[in-house]
C-alpha cells in the first residue's frame, strides 16, 4: 500500500516543480516577446510561417520520392527479371544472377501471373523480411481513402529515417493491367534512406534559402507599406505629445488612400482639433489671469463712481432724479460684474436664482442701458405687457444684453447709413416663453455658423473676442433651455431664438 501511494506522491512533486518552471518560462518568453519591435517581430514571423510552409511541402515530397525510388526499383528488377528469363532452360549463372541483383539494388526477384508465382532471382541467403509494401494503384478510390492512403505513405517514408540500418522490405509492384499480376522485390532498405537523407538534405537546404529570400521580400514589402508608416505615425504621436501647442509638429498626411492614409488624416485632424483646443484653453486662461489682476482695481474705480452718483440723488433736479436711480443700478450691476468677472473660466456658471417676472420691463431695461431708440437704430417690442418668465433676472439681463449689443454693432457696421431696427418678439407655449430678436444687419458668414457659440471663434469684427454669444448660450442652458440662430432663408439680417422652460418643466 506504501508504494501505491509513494507513486502518486511522486507525480505530484513532479508536476508541483516543473509547471512553475514552465509557467516561469513562458512569462520571460512572453515578456521578451514584448520588448521586441515590430520589424524583428514581422521578419521573425514571416520566416517561422514561410518554414512551416516547407515543411508542409516536404512531407508529401519525401513520400512521393520514396514510392518513385521503389518504383525505380521495380522497374529495373523487371528488366533483370526479362534478361533471367531469356537464358536457355531459365537457369541463371550465379555471376549473371549477382549482376543482375546488384544492378537492380534487390535481393530477390519474383513474378506471379494468372495466380502462378514464380521465383525468378532467388536469394542467395535465407532472408528476414521486417516490412511488406504495397505500390499497385486502385483507380475506385475515396477521397478519404485517397487522403488515407497519401498520409499512410508520409508516415512510411518519415519511419525510414528511425528505421534500424538492416532492414529487409518486400515490395509489391504492378505487371501488367490486371491487378493479380504482380512484380515482388526484397531488397534491403539503406540504400533507399541514404538516398532521401541526400534528398531531404537538398530540400532543407534549399527551404531555407527560399524562407530566407520569401521572409526578406515579405519583409521589405510590409515594412514599406505597413511598419514604417506606422513607425512614422508612432514617432510623430510621441514628437506632437512633447509639445501639443506647436502646430509645426502636426502630422502631414502621404496621401494614401489606404487605411494608413486615412488613420494619417484623422490623425492629423485630431491633432488639429487638440491644438486649436490648447489654444483655446490658454487664451481663456490668460484672459481670467488678466481679468483677475485688473478687477480688484476696477471695482475700486466704479466703488467711488458709485459713492459720487449717490450725491446726485440729493440734487432736487428732475431730470437728475429720474436718471440717477439707473445710473446707480448700473454702477452696481458693474460692481457685481467685477466681482464675479472669473466665471467663465470655471467649469460652469453658478446655478441660477430663478424666480417670476416680467419680460417686458427687463427688455425696457436693457434698451435703456443702450440708449435704444436712437437715431439710425429702431427698437420695437411685440409682447403682452404682464407676459412673465422664469429665469434669474441677471443671467437674462447678460444674455439680451448680448444679444442686443451684437445686433446694434451689425447695423452700424453696414456703413450705408440707412437707418436699422431691432425687434423683439415674445411668447408663451404652455410651459416655456420663446423670445425672437432680429435685426437687419449684414448677417452671419457662413463659415462663422458652425462655431457661433464657441468661444473666441464666432466674432465678426476684428476687436471682437467672440464671448458674448458663448456665454448667452451658457447662461441658456443653464436654465434648461437653449438659444440657436434661426435660419430666415435671407443672406441679410439674424434671428436669435431663445427658449426658456419653467422649473417644473426643467
């Protein structure tokens, strides 16, 4: 019972100390494999595969040459076989019998007609024959019986190179049409492996020349057309990573009109799309930079502006009184500008105080920090008087002061002289309010369009930084709605839409 169980022990102890080693193995295999670049990797893998391919071929051609050499044989033992018989009385001389044996490379020779077998060249010695083989044909073969037989004879032509240097095969030939007659050889079977040695030596020798020559051209060709394109790519995503900004580092397309030339485009469009992101980021960064060091000192100018503007209130002039309660209001409006001048750096605006009011006085408000109407430039407001909006009464004043400034600029810079309007329309639809301005301005380019409300990319004038509709459609959607340009069908004028929704429908 001891050594029942001693056995299993072993194999344990074995199998406990070799998969780790193994397993060990194949991980530094595994990890050499990866630090090894794609040209020795390609070159690598194209001679293990065009090899493979060898050996394919060579099997079936050490087996073809086998049945040829046998059938060689064959076919000379038959001619000694015609020679022996054309002696008088069919008896062969000793010296003529060992000529026509050594000739033939057999040992014995005998034919067998109408199911009569004769020995024609006998052996000399009594021989021990270790194997028998069959080379008649039959014409009435499966294709798997076809494919048997051919694998049958790769695995007999791969036994002689493990055979043992005395063995002694018999051979069975065709004679003739029918099938019982038959040539039968003995002969002994080194002579035959010292030939497919030679024969198999030539074949590997010359494998390896064609693997080698095939693996450089595939080689070349791929690397040509795949590895140093994709090395370029690889070596100008990592140049472009040093240094985003610098624009000389982007990618130039070949111009190929393969998937190599379409990742090169789209990479170069990405790395496009990147730079000109970066630079916009830095631009926006820079300018909160700036605004922060100018708004302290800012704040302190319109903080004494607003204590010189509380005297007026005192001045019992009418006109003084009626407009210095706004001018006030603006001061303070500034202030709290000033103050909060570094949102638009952040993430995203503060969340909106929204409560009920109406729209009308608002937009009254807004024309009036215009001066609107004014000469040249119409105001006209189409609305219910108590029409009310849900929305944070400074985030909507910024967003139609936005609006209103553009559209005044657009009319004045027709340069025609003719006078503009600007309308506005407004109205409820069940839960959410629409407000429509349109002005008669020259219009929007069609190439601003696409980025209208992105930052530093839709101003129109060369002073222009682009900010005010990125940050009306910010404030928009931050209350849950949205503003988009409406296409009127004419090249002349614009039309803003703004869309609000209540709380409830948000």
């Amino acid at each position: 019972m001891n050594e029942h169980v001693a056995e299993p022990m072993e194999k344990r102890s074995w199998s406990a100390s070799v998969w780790p080693w193994l397993s060990a193995r194949l991980h530094a295999l595994r990890r050499s494999w990866l630090r090894v670049g794609l040209p020795a990797k390609l070159l690598f893998l194209t001679a293990v595969f065009v090899m493979l391919a060898e050996i394919l071929i060579f099997l079936p051609s050490i087996a073809n040459y086998r049945i040829s050499w046998l059938n060689d044989r064959l076919t000379a033992a038959h001619v000694a076989s015609l020679a022996a018989e054309a002696v008088p009385s069919r008896t062969v001389p000793p010296a003529l019998r060992n000529e026509l044996t050594r000739t033939a490379l057999v040992r014995a020779v005998a034919i067998r007609r109408g199911g009569a077998r004769r020995l024609i060249l006998p052996p000399v010695t009594e021989l021990n024959i270790d194997e028998h083989f069959d080379l008649r044909q039959q014409s009435d073969l499966t294709l798997g019986e076809d494919l048997s037989l051919r694998l049958s004879q790769i695995r007999d032509a791969i036994a002689i190179y493990f055979a043992s240097d005395d063995r002694v095969i018999r051979v069975i030939g065709p004679l003739g049409p029918r099938y019982d007659d038959v040539i039968e050889i003995v002969l002994p079977e080194e002579p035959l492996r010292r030939a497919m040695v030679a024969y198999g030596m030539n074949i590997v020798y010359l494998s390896i020349i064609i693997s080698l020559l095939t693996a450089a051209l595939v080689y070349f060709a791929i690397s040509w057309l795949l590895v140093r394109p994709m090395m370029r790519i690889s070596r100008n995503m990592l140049h472009f990573g040093e240094n985003p900004e610098d624009t000389s580092r982007i990618i130039t397309p070949s111009g190929r009109a393969d998937e190599i030339g379409t990742a090169e485009r789209e990479l170069a469009h990405m790395q496009r799309q990147l730079t000109h992101l970066l630079t916009q980021k830095n631009r926006l960064a820079q300018l909160g930079l700036a605004v922060s060091k100018i708004s302290h000192d800012l704040r302190n100018m319109l903080a004494n502006a607003q204590l010189i503007s509380d005297r007026l209130t005192t001045i019992p002039d009418p006109t003084v009184q009626q407009f210095a309660p706004k001018l006030i209001a603006s001061l303070d409006r500034a202030i709290n500008f000033c103050n909060s001048s570094l949102r638009f750096g952040r993430a995203e605006e503060a969340e909106p105080r929204r409560e009920l009011m109406r729209l009308k006085p608002l937009l009254e408000e807004v024309a009036e920090g215009f001066g609107l109407p004014r000469e040249k430039v119409a105001w006209t407001m189409e609305m219910e008087d108590q029409l009310l909006v849900d929305a944070d009464h400074e985030h909507l004043f910024r967003v139609l002061s936005n609006l209103t400034r553009n559209a005044v600029q657009a009319i004045e810079s027709r340069g025609d002289g003719k006078p503009g309007e600007i309308r506005v329309r407004a109205w409820r639809e069940r839960r959410k309010i629409f407000i429509e301005m349109t002005d008669d301005g020259p219009g929007i380019p069609g190439h601003i369009r696409p980025n209208l409300f992105r930052a530093f990319q839709a101003s129109t004038r060369k002073e222009g930084s682009g900010l005010g509709l990125a940050i009306a459609s910010e404030l928009v959607a931050a209350h849950g709605g949205k503003l988009e340009l409406v296409d009127t069908g004419t090249p002349l004028g614009a039309t803003f839409l703004i869309e609000l929704p209540d709380r409830s429908v948000r």
